[in-house]
C-alpha cells in the first residue's frame, strides 16, 4: 500500500481543508477589527493623562481623582512614578526591596522581561502620558499577532479576542499583551508547526516549551502549561499510544527541560548581575497582602470573619495548596479522558488551570481576563459562557474604579448607596462562580481547531520506517 493511501487510512482526526480556514482577506479583516479594539483601549486609558504636567511627569490636574471617577487607571501611568521608571534606572540590577517592603532602585514587581519592556517603554518618554503611548505602541504588535494566531487556529471565534470588551478595558491596563502572545503561539506551533516543512511532535512541543518559558519570564502563568504538555507529548500527541507504542519519556523530558533552561537563561544574566533587585521582585509578590486592592475571594470571603493578620496567615497557606490541588485535579481528569478517548487534551487541562489559578491566588487583578480570553477562542465552549464572564468582568472592571471613587472622596460607598459596590460584589462572586464551572465545562470541551494535516503523514511514514 501507497504511502498516500495509508494516511488516507488513517483515522480523520484532524483536517486541514482549505474550508476549515480563514483566507488571507479574512484575517486582514479580523487583525484590521482587533487594530481598532486596540485604539479604543488606548484612547480610553489616554483620558486620564495630560494636559498638564508636574515636575515629576505625572498628569494634572487631579490625576489620582480623575483615574477612578473617569474608570481610565493603567498601572502602566501609574508606575511612571514609584519604580524609578521616570528615572530610566535599567531594572533589577542597582535595586532590591527596603525594611518596609518597598522596590527602590529600578526593580519592579514582574518578571525580568515585563521589566525590560517598561524600561524600552520608558527611553524616550518624559511624563506619564508619552510612557503610555511607547509602552502601548510597544505591546500593541503582540495583540495583533494573538488576533492572527487565533484566527489562523479557529477562525471567527477569534472576534471574542479582536473586538471583545475585554481587549478595550485592559490592552493597556498592565504589560499583558506579550504573554498572552506567548501562551497562544504555543499552543499554534504544538498543532500547526512552522513554515512548509513538517515536523515531529516532539520538535514543535519544545519550540513550544521555550515560548511558554518565555511566558513566564513575562507574567509566570504559561509555565503551568508546561505540564499538561508533557503529557500530551509523553501519550503521543494527536495520534496517542496506539497498538504498539509506548509513553514517551524522553519526549516528555525534552519538553520540560526545554521550558526549564529557557527560564534559567532568560533570569541568569539578571541574577548574576545583581540578584538582590532580581529576588525582590518575586519577594515583593510574597509579601503581598490580600485587601482591597487584590480583588480576590480570599478578602472578600474571609476579612468579615477573622482578623487581618489571622486572614493573611490562613490564605498563604490555602492559596498555593489550592492552586496546586487545582492543577493535580485538573491534570487527573485529563488523563482520565485520555483513557477513553485515546488523546491527552492538554489545551483543555490548561485551561482548566487557569481557571484554578484565577479563582484561588490571593491576587486576582482586572487584567488578568485577557489570559482567559483566548481559552473561549480556542476550545469549542458555548458562546454563552464567554459573554456571562465579560459580564462580570464588566461589572469588575468598571465598578471597582467607581467604588475606589466613592471611598477616597468621601462618597457614599455602602452596598446599598448605589451601584458601584453593588457591580463590585457581582464581579467579585460572578467571576468566582464562572471560574469554578468553567474548571470543568473547560476539561470535557474540544478544541475549536484542527491539526495540521500532515502530522499524519509523518506519523505513517515513521511507522513505515519501523523493520
């Protein structure tokens, strides 16, 4: 038998028609829609800066009054002052963190590659509002790109990255744009490899393991895709184990070797030149305590029962022990799917821990929708889902600016002296209560993209090459 006829024999797992993509015109168009959303997001965190300026840069008149009341705050004006980023100090290497738990000397509270963007950002920039404008023409290029990788995988599902509100509230809010890139070319070079040439499994999981450690020395979160990955990798992949193959261990391996060395070269060169600033960026997250600011369910479910320090103690213990528990839980039912179904759904397991990820640490910023965001896209949920959780991240999103208002100037702020502390309940308690059903309604679903075709054709060939 031909080799031609012997794919042809395989299994319709995946295909790669023509039909089943998106044209040139086609993602032109969703990149041009997804360019708008990103000039929406930037015009609307623009509001709060200028027209004039203090000595220091910093936006006047009343800055601090105007960035809640007009819902326009970035934390990227906002650490314009405090991290020595108006002072273009190169970060983490004169720095580290005083008595009082404070970053001086150019470290910032991200990892080293968030901190090389804000200080790119920052160059030629001499106030708050050229700081936003660099550093947003800076990641504006790495949402794009997760437009076209999302429309090139699952075609107009990509519209709820390109054009959701999401993308407005938060393109600009923080540096968030890169590792969402990062998470989702990972998962485009998994399943459709790079350029015309095919490649092993094995070779597009470790491309792969570099960019999701690239991730993390961005924003942390893609490393903990790095796991279900290998597992995918160590079950076979798409084709799974078969009749006659075995689990993969140095597939396996080779993976997460590759996500591990490409954490260490990317933080060596930082913590061999002054690893005082380097540590304290990951200290500072340590110290960080849960209150108002942190928007998780930790100061909301707890801080009414117990007293502050009593709060702080039992969350440092609950929050890792439940994020991990999550990520094992998540993992679990992954592989217990791959024994019925013969694929390890390593998308869906990911995006199931990120759920867990979002629902139970003691942080839980706005921004922090745009890694989720590309979940909806890329597994095959019902729409309804991703609308109900832009709902109440609407909600979040604009009410906790209105309520921190409400507090600092003196306005009725009570739960029932108006609408802001009432969206920031249900943004609070309707994104945790998503979350927790997401976890699972993320791990049964299938991914809304389809292989590369001729991962086929290299599994045959390899079979063939067998005496």
């Amino acid at each position: 038998m031909s080799v031609t006829r012997e794919v042809a024999a395989v299994p319709e797992r995946s295909s790669g028609r023509r039909s089943h993509r998106l044209g040139r015109i086609a993602l032109a168009a969703l990149v041009l829609l997804c360019g708008l959303t990103l000039l929406a997001g930037f015009a609307n965190k623009d509001r709060c800066t200028g027209p004039f300026f203090d000595p220091w840069g910093r936006s006047q008149p009343d800055y601090e009054k105007r960035n809640k009341r007009d819902v326009c705050y970035s934390d990227i004006q906002h650490l314009w002052i405090g991290r020595d980023v108006d002072r273009h100090v190169f970060p983490y290497v004169d720095g580290s963190i005083n008595t009082d738990g404070v970053l001086i000397g150019g470290t910032v509270e991200y990892p080293v590659l968030t901190g090389l963007l804000i200080w790119a950002g920052a160059i030629f920039a001499h106030d708050d509002a050229t700081f936003l404008l660099f550093s947003a023409l800076l990641m504006a290029p790495f949402g794009l790109a997760t437009a076209w990788l999302l429309g090139k995988l699952s075609r107009w599902r990509a519209l709820l990255w390109a054009v959701g509100p999401p993308l407005v509230l938060y393109a600009f809010h923080n540096w968030d744009l890169p590792v969402v890139f990062c998470a989702v070319a990972a998962v485009f070079v998994v399943h459709r490899g790079w350029g015309r040439t095919p490649r092993p499994l094995v070779d597009r999981a470790v491309v792969a393991a570099v960019l999701l450690g690239l991730g993390f020395a961005f924003k942390i979160y893609p490393a903990a895709f790095v796991l279900p990955l290998c597992l995918y990798v160590l079950t076979g992949g798409r084709e799974g184990l078969g009749e006659d193959r075995k689990l993969d261990w140095p597939g396996a391996v080779k993976v997460a070797l590759a996500a591990a060395l490409t954490v260490l070269l990317v933080n060596l060169p930082f913590a061999l030149a002054g690893f005082a600033g380097w540590q304290a960026s990951f200290t500072f997250q340590q110290l960080r305590r849960v209150d108002i600011t942190t928007n998780s369910i930790w100061f909301w479910g707890m801080r009414p029962f117990m007293p502050d320090e009593t709060m702080q103690a039992v969350v440092g213990v609950l929050s890792p022990v439940g994020i991990l528990a999550s990520f094992g839980l998540a993992c679990w039912i992954g592989w217990r799917r791959f024994q019925r179904e013969g694929i390890y759904p390593w998308v869906p397991v990911s995006a199931a821990m990120l759920c867990g990820f979002l629902l139970l640490h003691k942080v839980h910023s706005p921004q922090y929708t745009l890694w989720l965001v590309p979940m909806f896209v890329l597994l095959r949920v019902p729409l309804g889902w991703a609308f109900a959780y832009f709902a109440a991240d609407l909600a979040m999103g604009i009410g906790i600016f209105r309520w921190y208002y409400a507090i600092e100037f003196g306005q009725p702020s009570g739960i029932y002296d108006g609408l802001a502390a009432q969206a920031v309940t249900i943004g609070v308690w309707g994104r945790a209560a998503l979350l927790a059903t997401l976890f699972f309604v993320f791990l049964k679903a299938q991914v809304s993209f389809r292989d590369r075709p001729l991962d086929r054709f290299l599994a045959v060939t390899k079979a063939r090459a067998k005496p």
